[in-house]
C-alpha cells in the first residue's frame, strides 16, 4: 500500500510541474474557437507566438508554419478537453523532454 502512495505521489509531482514549467514559460495560453477544426489555441512567451489548430498537424511559430513532428500529431479536442502536443510546444521554446520506460517517467527541462 505504501509503494502505491508514493507512485501516485510522484505522479502529481510530475502532472504539477509540467502544469508549472508551461505557467513559467508561457504567459498567456488562449483556446480560441468551438469544438471543431478552425479553433485555435495560443501559446506566447516574451519572445515567441506558437499557434496550433484543432486535428492540424501544423504550427505557426512566429508566423512560420513546420510540422509539429514527424508522426502527423495534431491538438485534439476530447471529452471537452483541449490536449496540446506539449514536446512540441517545450522543444520549441528551447526546453527537452525525455521518456524513462523503465519508470513510466516523462522529464521536461528549460
């Protein structure tokens, strides 16, 4: 029972400080639109403007379009909820990201 408590503490931990590192680096996060594929969301920091459309595959960084990876990932809306490729949003701002199979374990740093 311990062992389970301590895994579902280092889960929060995480979930909380990938919520704070896109708090600290992004100013402002903007859902613009309905539940459909022209809605929007915005990501800005002081030195750069990140757009992603709902099931596009594309973001505008500063007004240049790239894809946001090379396996077609797209922002989709599900059960009301937004979900944004987040690798792609902390890469672009200089950030990494690494996956600890062992663990179950997502590292994000800036």
């Amino acid at each position: 029972m311990q062992m389970i408590r301590k895994e579902n503490l280092k889960k929060a931990v995480a979930f909380v400080s990938v919520i704070a590192i896109v708090c600290v680096f992004f100013s402002m996060i903007i859902y613009n639109g309905s539940a459909d594929s022209t809605s929007e969301v915005f990501a800005a920091d002081e030195g750069k403007t990140i757009v992603l459309r709902i099931d596009t595959p594309i973001m505008t960084v500063n007004g240049e379009e790239k894809n946001i990876d090379e396996n077609g990932t797209s922002p989709v809306i599900i059960s009301g909820r937004t979900l944004v490729p987040i690798r792609a949003i902390i890469e672009e701002i200089g950030g990494n990201v690494k996956w600890n199979n062992y663990t179950k374990e997502v590292t994000l740093s800036y």
